[in-house]
C-alpha cells in the first residue's frame, strides 16, 4: 500500500471526508484519489460528484461482500455488480432507470481504468464490461404556442418578483438555455442592441453565443430599468436575475418558480427544460435547420439534437396531408361523399322513369 492511501485512509478515519458517512473500506481511499485525479485533468465538478455519488454506492456494496482490495476487483465481479443493479428495486416497487445505471457502471469502468494506468492493479478488469444502451427517449412534456403564451401570462406584472419572473420565462423560452446557464448569467453577458448572450462555462465547459428574440430583450430592458435595482442587496452582485434576497439563484429555487407558474397554467409536468424542448421543437417546425438548433442548445453532438426533429411533427403532418393516397382533406373528402350520393340518386331516378314508361 503506497504511502498516498495510507495517508487517505488516515483522513477517513479521523472524518475528513466529503460523504456525511465515514467510510471503512480501504478502496475508498482509491475511489478519492481518483476524484482528485479527474479534477486535476479537468473534469467538471459535476462530473465529479456523479462518479463519486456512485463508486460510494459500489464500495458499500463491495464491502458487503468482505472485499475492500483494488486487486479484488475482477470481471465476475463487476458482472455481479452489473447483475445487482439490473435486478435492484426501489422503495416504490420500480427497478432503476437505464441510464441510471449506465451511470453507475461507467463511474466503475472508470476507476477500473484509472488503477491500471496507476499501476495500482495488473490489468483493467473493466475492460470487457459491457454496458447496457441506453434508450434514446424523446422529451415527455412538449409544450405548444398556446401552452407558452398562457405561461408567460402567469406572473404578476405589478409585482417586482412578477417582472422578473416573466423576463427569466421569457429568456429560458427565446434561447433555450439551460438553467444552469441562466442561473450563472452575468450583467455583462447579455447585448440588448446586438440581441445576443454569452453563455460562459455552459455544460462541458463550453462558452457560446445565443442570439435572444426581441420581444425577450424589450423584457428584459423593462426589468432591467424598473425593478432589478429594487432587489440589489450588494452592489458588486453582478448576476442578472436575483432572488428576493438580492442573491444568485440555486437550480432548485428556478425549478420551483417556473414549476408554479406551469401549474397555474394548467400544465401538469414540466418545469425549465420543458421550455428548452420547446423552443427547440417550435423552431423546427417553423423551419430552422437542425444544425442551428444544435448550436443555439449547446450540444456537443448532433444526435442529442436530433431527438427534437422526432418531437416536431409539424412538416411531416403537412407532408404526409399533401402526399399520401389517404390524404384527402376534410372538404374533398365531404365533396367526394355528396358526388357519390348526387350519383346514387340519379340512377334511382332514372329506374323509376324506366319502370314507369315500362308500364
């Protein structure tokens, strides 16, 4: 044992770590050099508390199994590992999600490979491990132009929360970002006369511009100039939109506003990255090429984006009324019906005169 993981398991024991519970098993002075590790190569904290949420969970239940040695750790093992997580329920009866177990064994196959490369153990015993796929879902909540329109009639515009509140909507709306993104936003961030905003350190770390409709901007100018001054607790906070006590705001709290006013608008699900879906799904169906799209919502690679053109129905609807055999619109289709029955009469008519003259 090299003297860094003795020093590890030193701290653990006297409760300087990062987890509530202190952990006893001598692989999580490993599993936490290798958070120290992905931090030093540049991964995002996020990243960071994801791989260790779930190699806690992995060490706990390896210790179930009198196993505690990086050397312990085998290919049968993480198959069983695999297999536990396959045919693990939760309190409420249901099994876990796909991804989330795809999260679970990535964060494993991950250490797997940093203690080979450390030469802590003799090969890579997660090489082989195969990964479930994970399902390309299409986004459950997909609001309309109505559903938006009566969302952002929601706030109260007499109130100062209300003006904000109908800015940060109306911005989440027009660019798409997400709330990540809008909750780090800077005063110097967004151009009103150029209509754009730099999103710095968006997800990946990655900067970009995103233009922002006008009526988004007009706003934003509004709070801006009426309200934002009212809830300035510090004078060097520099961050757009404030809570009530002049701070940034966390994920949570964005969560919680715009999830409010969607059920006061009789929207059932959804909260802020209802309205990424849907600014990115009403573009498209007003035409916008997929590649813009997938550089307006800041992702990486083009498959993420192309879950929006599955959602957008609009042309293909249009395509399908112009082009399929059983296309017929509804007023063809009612003349069709009354020409056959104008057909159908005549010929009555005509068999009675021919009876009659018969006669």
């Amino acid at each position: 044992m090299t003297a860094r993981v003795k020093q590890r398991l030193r701290k653990q024991r006297e409760g300087g770590w990062r987890t509530q519970e202190k952990p006893t098993n001598a692989l999580m002075a490993y599993v936490h050099l290798y958070v120290d590790w992905l931090a030093m190569t540049g991964c995002t904290p996020a990243t960071q508390r994801t791989r260790q949420r779930g190699l806690e969970q992995f060490v706990k239940w390896f210790d179930t199994r009198g196993l505690s040695q990086p050397e312990e750790i085998t290919r049968a093992v993480l198959e069983t590992w695999q297999r536990h997580l396959y045919l693990h329920r939760k309190t409420d009866g249901h099994a876990l999600a796909i991804r989330t177990q795809h999260t679970l064994l990535v964060a494993v196959k991950g250490l797997c490979r940093w203690l080979a490369r450390q030469r802590y153990v003799q090969y890579n015993a997660g090489s082989e491990l195969v990964l479930p796929r994970k399902p390309h879902a299409l986004p459950k909540v997909v609001l309309s132009v109505a559903q938006v329109e009566a969302l952002m009639g929601q706030p109260d515009l007499e109130s100062v929360t209300g003006m904000r509140d109908r800015a940060l909507l109306e911005v989440l709306y027009s660019t798409g970002m997400r709330r990540m993104e809008i909750a780090q936003l800077q005063l110097g961030d967004i151009d009103l006369d150029t209509r754009t905003i730099a999103i710095r350190q968006g997800k990946g770390r990655r900067d970009r511009f995103v233009p922002i409709g006008e009526r988004a901007c007009a706003w934003v100018e509004r709070y801006l100039l009426d309200e934002r001054t009212a809830l300035v607790v510090h004078t060097e906070q520099w961050t757009l939109f404030l809570t009530d006590y002049g701070t940034a705001f966390t994920l949570g709290q964005l969560s919680a506003i715009v999830t409010r006013y969607m059920r006061r608008a009789g929207i059932d699900k959804g909260s802020c990255h209802a309205l990424r879906h849907a600014c990115a799904t009403h573009m498209l169906d007003n035409g916008a090429d997929v590649r813009f799209i997938q550089m307006l919502l800041g992702h990486a690679d083009l498959t993420s984006t192309q879950i929006y053109t599955h959602v957008s129905i609009g042309k293909l609807r249009e395509i399908h009324a112009a082009t399929h055999p059983a296309g017929l619109d509804a007023a063809s289709l009612l003349a069709a019906i009354e020409a056959e029955a104008d057909d159908d009469d005549g010929d009555e008519v005509n068999d009675e005169e021919s009876t009659t003259m018969s006669e």
